[in-house]
C-alpha cells in the first residue's frame, strides 16, 4: 500500500491551509499505522484445567432400632415358634443383651451420608451382609443444622446437617431365613465415582442361632427322685435338675418350667387319691436358682397347655423359674439354673409313679 504526498509553493493562507492538512494527514497516517500493526498482531492460546479432589463419602449413624419378637412391624414378622419347647421368641420391647437375630426381625437405622463435593455427588445407601448386597436405603428428610453432636464438621462442610453437603437415609434390614452365623452388617453408601464408606459403623450379628438345652442331675442320674414316703408326707427330691443355656450366637434365654401329672405303666391297679394318677398341680413342688437369684418359696408345679399364650409371667400355662421375681428367670449363654423339687403324696395312694416327665421351656429373648 502506498501513500502520495504532493508539496506546492503557496502564499500565507495557502501556509494555513497547508497546517490544516498537515494536521489532518497525520492523523490518518496514525489510524493507518494502528490498523496495520493490528492486522499483523499474533493470537494464540494456552490449555488449563481444574478438578476439585474426590474424597470418599462418610457415613453418619444418628439412631438406630430394633424389630426384637414382634410381629408385623415395618414388614417384619415374628419368628417361628412351632416347636414350643425352644423355638421362638419372648417379647420385651427392644431388649436384647447380645446381637443376635432371627428370621423375620429387623434392623433399622438412621444415618446421614455427608460428602465434601455435595450432596449431588451422592447416589445412593445400601445395607450389607458380609459384604454382599442385601436391602436399599431410602431417602428422607432431616431438619437442617440438626444433629451437631453426631454429624461434626469436616473441611468446609458445617456441623450438624447440611443439605449442601448431606443426605439422610433410613435403611431397613429384615433377617432372612437362609442367612447363617455371624455376619458383619454395614452400610456402603456410593458417591458418582463409586467411593465408599468404611466399617465404621459395621456391627457383627449372629443369624438364626440353634437355641438348645442340655438337661441334667447334679448327681448324674438319669432321673429326679424322691426320697422315701408314705402316703400324706411330702418327701424332698434327692437331687437337682440342673439346666444349661447351649444355645449359639450368645443367646440368653428366658426358662419356664412345667411337668406331666405321675402315672403307673405296671398295670398295679393304682390309685391317688381318685384315679390312676398322681396330680403334680396340686401335691408337686418347685424352687429354683439362678446365679445369685435364688427363688427360696416352693410354688406349686402346674400341667404345660399349649393351647394358652406365653408372656414374661406364664408360657403355656408353664412358669417362670423363678416366679417371685420372674424378670430374672433368664438364664445367659452358657450359664445354668438349678432347680429342686419336693413332693407331697395323697391320702390314699397307691401305685408305683415312675412315669412322668419335667417341662423346661425357653424362649430366646
């Protein structure tokens, strides 16, 4: 590109009127220049790129409950009792000294999932058996800054919950009948680039634990015996039934006792004091002990009914071994009671009474 500039002599306007141009020429050239180092400038660019860390959610247990023996509750079901000698379950609310579960129960709990990228990053909270998948949370709503004391700060995330960084989960657990032993329970909960949480709120439950007996005589004999009588006299047993708690898992049991009326298999022609038959409810008695818990009143044996209910103070017409103070007729995993027994014979009575059986029934608590 190319300027001309063309010079001329002229008189003292045309001077003026030459400034004038002069004037008006150098700013073009100025605008000329601008727009020609700016056609010839160079453009470029320089990548960059950012990425917050991704720190694997953590979980929060706030509470927890228990469905211990109850039937229906949250979708859950009582356990089988059809064997009423040890199978089953007694109802004390939530109580239960050791972890352990059976078929139809229920484990619940509240937590709160709390992750550093936001409450988006969260997907989801699930429950687990020994590692393996078994029941998905649910999602639910939770008053913000609640729960300080349980749910601390951590790096920018407040005390207390935050909806920023939070989500509230109820997980529910129903034992299934196929599960086994002991089993670590856990909750996994799952970030978007599937990060997870760690045991520390795992608990170690025992599944469908055997519950089992062992009964014995503190002498050894295969039987209770009495020492000798004569009709109208009551006659002590010479020795002790002695009841250990075998059952898996550390499961306490709650005993009752009951037994069957006295009969003559020998065809002898007896009778006591109407019939054939020695009734126990009314001439038999019991009094048992159970580590320092030692009920000292005899009470009167009774026939077990299974068509009545069980509870804390009877089950199926059974009572509680210690029935004085009943809320301590548990006997713990492993532990044993002892139990003796006196006998009253009617007037008359004839017959040799060797057939009859002592009644333990437990139920896990």
């Amino acid at each position: 590109m190319y300027i001309y500039l063309f010079f001329h002599n002229s008189s003292s306007s045309d001077k003026m009127k030459s400034r004038n141009n002069k004037i008006v020429l150098s700013g073009i050239i100025a605008v000329f220049l601008a727009m020609t180092f700016a056609n010839s400038a160079l453009a470029s660019s320089f990548p960059q790129q950012a990425a917050p860390g991704n720190i694997a959610p953590r979980i929060y247990l706030i509470n927890s409950s228990y469905d211990i023996c109850y039937n229906d509750f949250d979708g859950g079901s009582r356990p089988d009792g059809f064997n009423l000698q040890t199978d089953g379950c007694l109802y004390l609310g939530e109580y239960r000294f050791e972890e352990y579960a059976f078929t139809g129960e229920q484990l619940m709990w509240r937590v709160v999932v709390r992750d550093l990228n936001g409450a988006q990053d969260i997907s989801y909270a699930k429950f687990t058996v020994g590692g393996l998948t078994e029941a998905l949370c649910t999602q639910i709503l939770l008053t913000e800054k609640s729960n300080p004391d349980q749910i601390p700060a951590w790096e920018t995330a407040p005390a207390g919950f935050n909806s920023t960084f939070d989500k509230a989960f109820m997980c529910r657990l129903t034992v299934e009948p196929q599960w086994a032993g002991q089993q670590s329970v856990n909750i996994d909960a799952y970030d978007q680039s599937g990060a997870v949480s760690t045991m520390s709120i795992a608990q170690s439950w025992f599944f469908n634990p055997a519950v089992s007996l062992i009964l014995a005589t503190n002498d050894g004999s295969p039987k209770i015996t009495y020492e000798p009588g004569v009709p109208g006299q009551t006659v002590m047993s010479t020795n002790k039934l002695v009841v250990t708690n075998n059952a898996a898992g550390g499961v306490d049991l709650w005993a009752f006792i009951a037994a069957d009326d006295l009969t003559d298999p020998s065809n002898s022609g007896a009778l006591c004091p109407v019939s054939n038959v020695l009734d126990v409810d009314k001439k038999m008695e019991y009094r048992c002990k159970i580590g320092t818990f030692e009920n000292d009143p005899w009470h009167l044996i009774t026939n077990k009914d299974n068509t009545m209910q069980c509870g804390i103070g009877s089950c199926y017409n059974a009572q509680p071994l210690t029935p004085d103070i009943f809320k301590y007729s548990i006997i713990g995993n492993l532990k044993s009671a002892e139990c003796q027994f006196r006998l009253t014979y009617p007037v008359p009575c004839i017959g040799n009474f060797s057939q009859g059986l002592i009644h333990i029934i437990v139920k896990a608590l």
